[in-house]
C-alpha cells in the first residue's frame, strides 16, 4: 500500500539581536590556525606507521574531511571526519571509517609554531580498544593575523609539580613573530636563565620554545591564551626525550594590547544568526518508517537552544504534532482527517563532547521529540567564537521522522498530509 505525497513545510520563529554597548574595544575570537588543505600524516599503531592522507576543510573552527586512503588496521576503508574542531593550538576530530560507522577513531594533537601537527589517536571505547599517535609529515597550518602584541616586561609564575616559580620575561614581537629573555630561572629552580629561541602570536593564542642559557637542549614550549583583559596563560612542557615535566603557566603582571583593526568599537551583547531546516517534503509514504534528513545552523556568541511546535489545527483534545488532511487549492486544513501517529524529530551531531557540565541541563545535548503543539526543546549549545567576519556556526543534523500504519488513509490530489513545524531559537536569556 502507497500513500499520495505528504509534506511538511518549516516555519520559522527566530530572535536576532546584536547590540553595541560604549566601552573598551574587544578583540575577536577567531581561530588561531586554519588547517585546510592536503596533509600527509603516520599513524602509528603497535609501533609501526601507518602513512595517511587527509584532505581538511575549515570553516571558523569546525573541521570536515576525508581520507584518501587506509590507515590502522592496514586494510581497512578510508574514513570520513564526522566531527571536529581547531580551537587555539589544539586540534580535535572525529573519524568514522566508510566501510564500519561503528570504528570510530578520536584524534586529539596539538598545532606547532611551524604548522606542523602531531598528538594521540584512540579507538571509540567499546570498540577494538586500539590506540597510538600520530604526526604530520607534510601540510601546513597557516596561522591566523595575530589580535595581540605582546611586546614588554611580564612576570609569569610557571607551576611545577603544584610549586609555582616566579618569572620575569620581555619579550618582543614584530608581526606575529616574538622572542625574548628571561632575567630569573624556572625550573629547575637552579638553572640558568632562558632564550625565546622561536615564538609566534597566532589569533589570541600564543607559542614560544625557551632554551636554558646554561643548556642549549633544554627546551620547553609553552602554549597559551591570550585573554579578553590581556592577560595570558597556558601549560608548558620539555621537549620530547628530555625530562618530561610539564605544568601550567600564567601572567602576574604585564598586559597585551590589542592590534587595532582586530576588534570592534564596543561590547557585543547578543548576536544570533539561525538557519532552519528547509521545507521537508517526504514524497510518496509506504508502511513503516520513513525518514527525511535536513539540518540547522546556529551562529552566536552566547549559550543557545532550538525549539519546536506543530501548528497544524487540532481538534479538541487533539495535538498539532500529527500530519493533517490539507487542501493545497483552498489552503484550508480538514483537522478531522490526520496520520495515525506524530511527526518525530532527531537531533544529532554537533559540539556536544565533552560536555563542559554534565549536570547542568543547559550544556549542549540534542534530543528526541515527538511534536506536539507545545514547544519542546530540540537541541541545545554552547556560544560559538564570534568575530567581525563571522565564522560558521554550529550545524546540527534534523531528521524527521513519519511512522505509517496500514490504516492511514490515502489523499487525493489537491489534497497533502500538512504541518508547519516552528523552529525557535533563542540565546542565554532562556
């Protein structure tokens, strides 16, 4: 049995607010580094590489790709990167290989100051419980116009095993580039003072690598966030086969300033940009499930959430959330004559791990819903960086879903199954 087309039209119910507010300029969080492009990397697995291909694509902070061929197992399909971001100098993705969706790999790594990448790969727990590194041998990160200059005399204490050791840097910068002294030891706290040897400002991130006077290979880096005040910290660590210490790092004194032309001339208070799913026609129904994939886009600087309704007419002590007989000449519903059960709606994808706070419902999650004439919420999120070209937002994956019984009856033409489903986005104020 075969039904006449049914259609579901979207609605939109949208809040869009930017406001500007006298103050101080702010410098934009945009992305530090931009990895699209064709990368070679090894991955290795039980101490042998495994050489990939990886073509990235960035968009803001958000990261898709594909690879060209295997990596671990040796024979294995390519893979395709549900997920990912580039946040600072810390890089993360998500890979689930073509030919088994359930073998997904996490890549986790860090961006160094000449744009290289390296850093951990694990198997999706539950799976083969696999696991290894991995490190680009060709492609380059292009680091982004720097938002900071960090030129002048700054007192940092930089943690060691829970014991912080005061430091005085001056550093200077030209362009992104930095370098710069110590005038006091770090630790070990008997060791001589260091030299910037390398150091780039990339964004509001920041990178340098410190030799110690008294020992050339003794290296650390350190990575770090420039603040909205100017203020910077981050972590350190020694160069690999050294003494593997590591810690944190933060300013006590000194401030950056900001580059002018980074910034605006004022606070943004609110800025929301929604892009809904688009009309959803089902085409021709047959018994079962039947499920039509679309997506939505949220842009914005604050914590989100998207809701949904139905709007179909309901009899009383009906729901609006059920498909219903509607006259597409006359444009008038018969809400005697609806689908047996509700439209559903599956939220998927996004930044939802990990969740910053689990225990606080307003964290991103996406949900299940079953449409009702009530608004419902759909999906929730977390601000996305903002900047004064904008950057993509946070895609979340729609599907909308239609159950079909043997006795739901067919329609003729002109007649359709028809819902306006009103999708409402809204920031921090909920």
């Amino acid at each position: 049995m075969k039904f006449k087309i049914l259609a579901i039209a979207s609605g939109l119910s949208i809040i869009l607010v930017m406001m500007f507010a006298s103050a101080a300029p702010v410098l934009a969080n945009a992305p530090s580094w931009n990895v699209s492009g064709t990368w070679k990397i090894n991955v290795e697995l039980s101490g042998t590489n495994y050489p990939e291909t990886l073509v990235l694509t960035q968009a803001g902070t958000y990261i898709t790709g594909v690879s060209l061929n295997s990596v671990p197992p040796v024979f294995s399909a390519a893979f395709t990167i549900t997920s990912g971001t580039v946040e600072g100098n810390i890089i993360i993705f998500q890979a689930a290989y073509d030919s088994n969706l359930s073998d997904i790999d996490t890549f986790t790594g860090t961006i160094a100051i000449n744009g290289s990448m390296s850093g951990t790969w694990a198997d999706n727990p539950g799976f083969l419980g696999r696991s290894g590194t991995w490190a680009s041998t060709s492609g380059q990160a292009i680091p982004q116009p720097p938002e900071w200059n960090v030129t002048g005399s700054w007192n940092i204490n930089v943690e060691l095993s829970g014991t912080n050791y005061p430091e005085t840097l001056v550093l200077t910068q030209i362009g992104a580039d930095i370098s710069g002294v110590s005038l006091n030891s770090v630790p070990p706290i008997s060791s001589a003072a260091f030299t910037i040897n390398s150091g780039i400002v990339a964004g509001n991130t920041i990178i340098f690598q410190a030799a110690y006077d008294s020992n050339p290979s003794d290296i650390d880096t350190f990575s770090g966030t420039i603040s909205i005040d100017g203020s910077m910290s981050g972590t350190w660590a020694d160069n690999p086969g050294f003494l593997n210490r590591s810690g944190m790092w933060a300013s006590a004194s000194g401030q950056a300033s900001p580059i002018e032309g980074t910034g605006v001339n004022g606070t943004i208070t609110g800025t929301l940009t929604f892009t809904q799913p688009p009309t959803i026609n089902f085409g021709t129904f047959t018994i079962g499930t039947n499920d039509v994939t679309s997506s939505m886009n949220v842009l914005t600087n604050q914590d989100w959430q998207v809701t949904v309704a139905g709007t179909a007419p309901a009899l009383s002590g009906g729901d609006s959330g059920f498909l219903t007989k509607y006259n597409t000449t006359t444009q008038v519903y018969v809400p005697q004559v609806t689908l047996h059960n509700a439209v559903e709606l599956n939220a998927s994808g996004g930044t939802l791990t990990p969740d910053p706070d689990p225990s606080d419902p307003n964290t991103p999650v996406n949900n299940n819903v079953t449409l009702t004439g009530s608004a419902q919420i759909l999906s929730v999120g977390v601000a996305q960086d903002q900047n004064v070209n904008g950057t993509s937002g946070e895609s979340r994956t729609v599907d909308f879903i239609q159950k079909i019984v043997g006795s739901d009856p067919a329609l003729a033409t002109p007649n359709i199954y028809h819902n306006v489903v009103s999708f409402t986005c809204s920031t921090s104020t909920y």
